[in-house]
C-alpha cells in the first residue's frame, strides 16, 4: 500500500508540472506573439479595424489602441478605397511630417475645433507690413536760453500743451541781459546825439543772446530796462518734453523744452527686400493702429533706397493728416499698400494657417471628423483677418479654430506610423 501511496504521489507531481509548463509555454507564445521580432498583431492580414484617435493604429482583429486603450472601430469603406486609390482628384501634397487625423465629434468639442469655408473675392494686390508712427524730420524744436541766468516764473509747466510761436514759456533772469540792455539805453541817447552806430551795435548783442525784436522795441519804448527777459517758444507745437523748474540756473546747454508739430505725421513701414518691388510712390496706403483706436490714409512718398542690416527691410514713409490729435509718434500698427490691379483671390481666416518657418499649410475637412494637412502657398493678409492663398479650392473648409493643437495630433501619428518595428517593417 505504501508503494502505490508512493506512485500516486509521483503522477500528481508530474501532472502539476507538466501543467505549470503549459501555462508558462502559453504566456511566452502570447508574448512573443505580441512583442517578438516577427510581425505584429497588426500585421497579420488585411486591416479591418482601426483607431478613431490614432488612425495609423490598425488591426485585422478587433480590439483596444496600444496609445489610447479606446476600442477599436471597423475602417469606413470609403476610407479604405481612398487609401488604396491614392484619391488623385486632390493635387497638393501633405507637408511633413504630418498626417491625417480622425477625431470624433466628443473629441472635436473637447479641444475646440472650428471650421470654415473658403471664399473668394474680388481684392487689390496688397502688401500688409508693420509700421509706426513718427515725428516728420524738421517738425521737432528746442528751447534754449542763450545767456546763463535763474529762472523765475514758470508759464507752461506740463507736457502735452499746445503752445504758439512766440509765446512766453518762463520768464528768466540773467545779469548778462540785464547788462546788455543798459548799454542800449544809454546807446540809444547817444544815437540822438549823432552816435547811432553804438546803438545798432547794442541791439544786435542783445538780439545774439536771445531777446527777441519784440522784447527789445518794447525796452526802447519803455526806457526801462527788463529785469527778467521772456523766454519764448522758437515754433509752435506741442510740448513733449519739460526740464525746466522755477529757481533752477539755466544753461545753454540744457533743452528746457522740447517741441513738436503733430499736426502732421510720418507713417513709417518696414516692407522686407523680397517685397520691395511691389512698392513704389504714389500707392495708396491705410494705417490701422494696433490697439483699434485710430486709422489714417496716404500715400507712398518715398521708399528709402538702403536696408536694415538687422531685419534685412526698408522704411517706407507715408505722410498722414493728425488735425484732432488721434495719432500719436510712437504708435505701432499694420499699413495696408494697396495696388492697382483687382483681382480674385481666395481667402482662408488668419489662424488657419499653420506656418512652422519650413512648411506653410491648412487643415482641410475632407469628410466629417477627417482632417487633412494641405500644402498652401499663402499671399498677404487681407484687413488683418484673411490669408489671400492658393493650393485649397473654394468651398472647402478649413480648421480656424484648434490649428495648433490638431498639427500636434497630426505630428504625432506622423512619428507612429514612421516608427520601424524591431524586424525593421512598419508598425
């Protein structure tokens, strides 16, 4: 009995391990299925199912995306004859590396995808390039004193006051003038004694060290000299900037005002090298500040004959009326150059447009979630808001809207479906 015992033992031993290598010979074959150097699940047959959010993951079988784990869905029948006909009706190519992406209406919704149609219109050949506005050259004046001496009184104490030529900014007290304008008294007696040249000597000192005609006539006439002299604007503008305070000793050296006429200003774009053919004098040109506040037209008055060796681009001036004041030197903006020539052009929204410095292109709505990257050329921008291109046609829609992140999605499967399997094949 103790040897049967004994033998029954031994066959649940064998039994057990015989059954414990079957378990372990059918997870290395599941593994090596999956995972070995010999053709992947996905392989294995004609693709029948594929995943909406991955649609480079395919399989002959159904089943979960490696990526995403959603479920995978049967390829539509259209899909599949696009791809082994090569859909020769569409003749612009993909940029890469990019791909087709397949989203889902939750998906679409999630990430905020909108689309468009492309129209087309009837515009002139425009050039929209960035701009600023400026002060015209000799528009622009500075106050000086002449003669060292204090200042007093200060009459115009803020900036952006409008003041006219000749009109008294500060009066100034200099011992100089003071001086100078004795001498002319007592010249001005001798004048009536037969000594008239010592008296045209003295006005003409007194007039090289800043007294206007006006102040001087005004001593003459009053026989009394001026203990402070009228500091005056030398033209009329408007005050950009003040150094002067009451008290204060005043030099020649030191600007106390600093003037500008703005009543007329200099539109300055810079139009890059590659553009400068199509502009010349005499175009019609449209300033629009970037803030929206103010717009200005004009046109072309000169086109500088040398570039900016930082951004390789030429200033083009356009002079523009600022009769109430809107505009101001130092505004940023975009000019619009407008050409004679109208024709038809097709037009696509700004954000549409996808440019990564090497490759320029759109998302276009082939069919309901199936968005494909199209190669455009795009031609300038169209009051801000439009891309003029060509390589979409009018009609289809493109993504406005969710660009950014659909060509990370595009990139993405790109780079999947690019990835070698480890025998060297596709995935």
């Amino acid at each position: 009995m103790k040897g049967a015992h004994n033998r029954a033992e031994a066959v649940m031993a064998v039994v057990r391990w015989a059954l414990l290598a079957a378990v372990f010979a059918l997870a290395a074959g599941t593994t090596w299925r999956y995972w070995g150097p010999g053709d992947t699940h996905a392989t294995h047959g004609p693709a029948r199912f594929y995943c909406p959010m991955h649609p480079a993951v395919t399989s002959p079988d159904p089943g979960e995306c490696p990526i995403c784990h959603m479920r995978l869905e049967p390829i539509p029948q259209e899909r599949t004859q696009r791809v082994l006909s090569g859909d020769a009706g569409v003749a612009p190519t993909a940029p890469m590396p990019t791909a087709p992406v397949m989203l889902a209406l939750d998906r679409r919704q999630a990430i905020g995808v909108v689309t468009e149609a492309v129209t087309s219109r009837v515009v002139r050949d425009t050039l929209e390039v960035p701009a600023a506005l400026e002060t015209p050259e000799g528009a622009r004046s500075e106050v000086h004193v002449r003669t060292p001496g204090f200042v007093e009184r200060v009459l115009v104490r803020e900036t952006g006051v409008r003041v006219s030529r000749g009109q008294t900014l500060a009066l100034v007290y200099s011992p100089s003038l003071l001086q100078l304008q004795q001498e002319l008294l007592l010249a001005s007696r001798w004048g009536d004694a037969g000594l008239g040249g010592a008296s045209l000597a003295a006005r003409r000192a007194l007039e090289l060290n800043g007294m206007t005609a006006q102040d001087i006539d005004g001593v003459l006439r009053s026989g009394v000299p001026m203990r402070t002299v009228p500091l005056r604007a030398s033209a009329g503008g408007t005050v950009l900037r003040r150094a002067i305070l009451p008290g204060m000793y005043a030099t020649p050296e030191v600007a106390l005002y600093e003037l500008a006429e703005l009543s007329r200003l200099w539109v300055v774009a810079r139009v890059p090298a590659a553009e400068l053919w199509r502009v010349r004098r005499g175009l019609r040109a449209v300033f629009r500040a970037d803030d929206g506040s103010a717009t200005a037209e004009g046109t072309v008055e000169r086109v500088e004959p040398s570039l900016d060796d930082a951004t390789r681009s030429a200033r083009v001036r356009v002079p523009v009326q600022n009769l109430r004041g809107a505009l101001r030197p130092g505004q940023y903006g975009q000019v619009t150059l407008e050409g004679s020539e109208a024709t038809a052009q097709l037009l696509i929204p700004r954000d549409a447009l996808v440019d990564t410095g090497d490759a320029r292109y759109v998302f276009v709505e082939r069919e309901e979630g199936l968005f494909e990257p199209r190669a455009v050329r795009p031609g300038s921008l169209l009051e801000g808001r439009w891309w003029t291109v060509s390589g979409v046609r009018e009609g289809e829609r493109v993504v406005s809207r969710g660009a950014f992140l659909l060509d990370s999605e595009s990139r993405l499967q790109a780079a999947l479906s690019a990835a070698p399997t480890r025998d060297g094949g596709a995935p």
